[in-house]
C-alpha cells in the first residue's frame, strides 16, 4: 500500500530536503533563499518498506489576496486535501514562531493525520525548539535532521502510526516481525552467527574481512515469533574506508540500524569494545535502539570467567550512555550460546517497546525528589511537578517542572537511572525530556 504524504510548513525550514530524502535523488531544489519551491511537486518515495507517494509545497504564507504568495498557499491546501497524511515541518533551531502557529491552527482544522516534524535537531543546538513545538498541540514532535538522514527510523514509526487505517493494513502491521540488524566491525562472526541461528549456510562466510557488502535480510522464526535478521557490512573507521564500494556497504549497514528494532553488536571476544565497538553501540543508543552486546568466538578465551568480568567492567565504564544492555557470550560454530542470545533479544525488545502508568511514574517521581530533591540554582529551587510517559520505541518521557532550562544534565541522569531501576527498563535507551510550566503570572505578548 502507498501512503501519498504532504510535506508542508513556512519558508525555508527543510522542505525540499526531505523531500529530496525520501526520494532518494535531488529532485527539488535546494537553498538558503525562503521561497525557492513555489509548484507542488510529486515524486515517489520509500522509507524502511512504506512506498510513498511524496508532495513538496511552497512555503506557507499567511496571505489571502490575489498575490503570488496567496496563490501558493492555495497549491499547499489542495495538497493537504490531496493527502493521507500530512506532515508539518518546524525549525528546531529558529523554535516556533507565528506562521508556525497559524499553519498548525490550519491543520487542526483539517480532516487529516498529521505529523510534527522538528528539522535541524541535530546536536544540541536544536533541543530547545523540539521542546518548543509540543506547544503546537499536534501531539509529540518527531526530531529529524533532512540534511543529515538523522531521525528516519522515528519518522518511520510516525507515518506508519498515522497511516491509513484500513483492514489489510492492520494486519499487516500486526503481523510485523521483529527487526534484528546483526551489525560489528568486519571478520567479527556477523554471518556465521546468522548461519547458526537460521540452522542453514544461507550467508558466504570465511576468514577473509569484508565478505558481506550488502545488508541481507531474512524473515525467520524463533519459538513462534516472526524475526526479520538482517546481516550487514563491518563497518571500520571512517578514514580507513577509501573505497568506493566500501561507503556503499557502511551506508546500508547505518540505513539497518535505523530501522532495527533490535541491534546485535557482534564483537570478537579477544578484541572486544575497541573503540569502533563503542562507536557502533553510541550510534545505535543515538538512534535510539535497543542494544544486545555479543561475544563472539567464546569457545577460544582461556579463562572465561575473568574475562567476561572484564568485559563488564570495560562496557560499564567505556558505555555509561548504554548501561544495562545484555552481554551475551557465544561460540557460533557449535551452536552456544544462541537460546540466551534470543532471550536476551526478546527481553531487550519489550523494554524498548515497555509503557508506564502515569501513576506509577509520580508515585516514583515524588519519592525520588523527596529522597534527593534537585538542587538550588542562584539560591532558587528546582520544582519538578509531573512526569509522563508519551511515546515507546524508545521509551520517551516527559517531565514538567519550574525553571525546566536549569535543570542540570547530572540530575537528569539521575532521573533516567532511577527510571531504569525502578520500572526495569534496562535493555533499552529511553529519552527524559525536561519542559517548564506554563507561568500564568506572565503576561501574553
């Protein structure tokens, strides 16, 4: 099924780049001058496995005349009348401003599924303005950064919760497997663990690095839940990869992690947690998806024990961003190790899925700050008020409190430990958003 979606929002804030993305080729022109789209364009698109059918719009303006700006904001319209789902893109660093505020006014009002999109969210620099947007009452922002592919596994989840909602897409939906992305650096054991899983030779495997060049994905069941593996390309450092074959295969393995819901960080057990072993597992943390470690080749360590302590200690103080993920260890070629590596999985995937009462979450959060309340900044208090969980996949919470932009990152961290321990959300990165109260004593502008 194709979902037709419409790109739509003022000037200038990433429309075309997306657009051009999604794609998959330059189509629409890109530049720093607001204005540059003035017709809607068509194009056909893909994202994970959805086909879209993608609409790129002029910037909106908030004019009604017989002007050329009123004439393009007719074309957006039609567009979004035109759309199953409409997606509404802010800029996360310019934050929300009054044609934001009209345009979202405007979709409100529409009879349409639509998605908030904060573009430009990469790095710090962004967090305000993705903070900024849930003002705009269409429900959690998605941040993304069109320029960069950061953000398409969220935007993924997005469309494929706000699409059309008919029977056959339904089930198809509820019959999803699980996605598993088998990723490492190269002559790790990524194909031969595959191979033991699955209980055939379907992949080369060798001791030659760099057999695999392309991701390969297999639909494969274990103890009656449906898996689709994918097997990738070793990924090495960035200045060791010169060839051009080579960035192809690295740029599939990174397009599978950020549509996994599962990564399965293969590392040789002599020579685990090297530093690309912490860059793969942090960019896996950043995409936000759950994290299995895995020690390949065990059947070769002299003294397992006192390795494996070590390889504990190594990852809890190299990782602290990805505390608490399995370590599981495994000797492909015998076939050990794989029924823990699966339940590790499993467990791994209903964390990353798992939902919190809101009760539970401030009978937790009013125990907490009462035990160890945040601290006083210029000799005023921290207030945290309420804490919600708005969204899974990772789990993603929101916590409103006084003077919110103060809060220091050391007590956040707290928050999101304490989160871990008490709800048993180990095995996955969760998201802790920090959003200040409305003061009513302030005067609107």
């Amino acid at each position: 099924m194709t979902i037709k979606l419409a790109i739509v929002g003022r000037p200038n804030v990433g429309k075309s780049t997306l657009f051009n993305r999604l794609a998959g080729k330059k189509l629409a022109i890109v530049d720093d001058l607001p204005g540059v789209t003035r017709d809607r364009r068509e194009a056909a698109g893909r994202l994970g496995d959805l086909d879209l059918t993608l609409i790129d719009t002029a910037g909106f303006e908030d004019v009604n005349d017989a002007s050329l700006e009123a004439r393009m904001r007719a074309q957006t319209e039609a567009a979004i009348a035109d759309a199953d789902v409409v997606l509404l893109l802010v800029d996360a660093r310019v934050g929300v401003t009054p044609l934001d505020r009209s345009f979202a006014a405007l979709l409100r009002r529409a009879d349409k599924p639509v998605i908030l999109a904060a573009n430009k969210a990469e790095g710090r620099a962004g967090e305000a303005g993705v903070n900024e947007a849930y003002e705009l009452g269409l429900g959690e922002p998605v941040p993304l950064s069109a320029e960069h592919g950061e953000g398409m596994g969220e935007l993924y989840a997005a469309i494929v919760a706000a699409g059309p909602a008919d029977d056959e897409a339904q089930a198809a939906r509820g019959a999803r497997p699980i996605s598993l992305a088998i990723v490492g650096r190269p002559n790790a054991g990524k194909s031969t663990l595959v191979n033991a899983l699955i209980g055939q030779d379907r992949l080369l495997v060798g001791p030659e690095a760099g057999i695999t060049r392309d991701a390969i994905a297999i639909d494969w069941e274990w103890r009656g839940q449906a898996y689709r593996l994918v097997d990738t390309a070793g990924m090495r450092k960035k200045a060791k990869v010169q060839a051009k074959l080579e960035r192809m295969s690295v740029s599939e393995s990174l397009h599978a992690i950020r549509f996994a819901d599962v990564c399965v960080l293969v590392m040789d057990a002599a020579e685990a947690f090297e530093k690309q072993d912490l860059a793969i597992a942090d960019l896996v943390v950043r995409e936000g998806r759950a994290l299995v470690f895995v020690l390949a080749k065990w059947d070769k360590i002299a003294d397992p024990r006192a390795h494996f302590e070590e390889m504990k200690l190594v990852a809890r103080e190299s990782l602290p961003q990805a505390r608490g993920a399995p370590i599981v260890t495994v000797a492909a070629l015998s076939g050990v190790g794989l029924d823990r590596l699966m339940k590790a999985v499993g467990e791994a995937h209903a964390d990353w899925t798992a939902r919190v009462k809101t009760k539970d979450l401030n009978d937790w959060l009013y125990a907490t700050i009462a035990r160890h309340p945040p601290p006083a900044v210029r000799g005023k208090r921290i207030k945290p008020r309420y804490l919600t969980q708005i969204k899974a996949r990772p789990p993603t919470f929101v916590l409103i409190s006084s003077r919110a932009e103060e809060m220091p990152e050391s007590y956040k961290r707290y928050l999101m430990n304490g989160l871990r321990e008490a709800f048993g959300l180990h095995a996955a990165p969760i998201r802790l958003i920090v959003k200040a109260s409305k003061n009513p004593f302030v005067e609107k502008e």
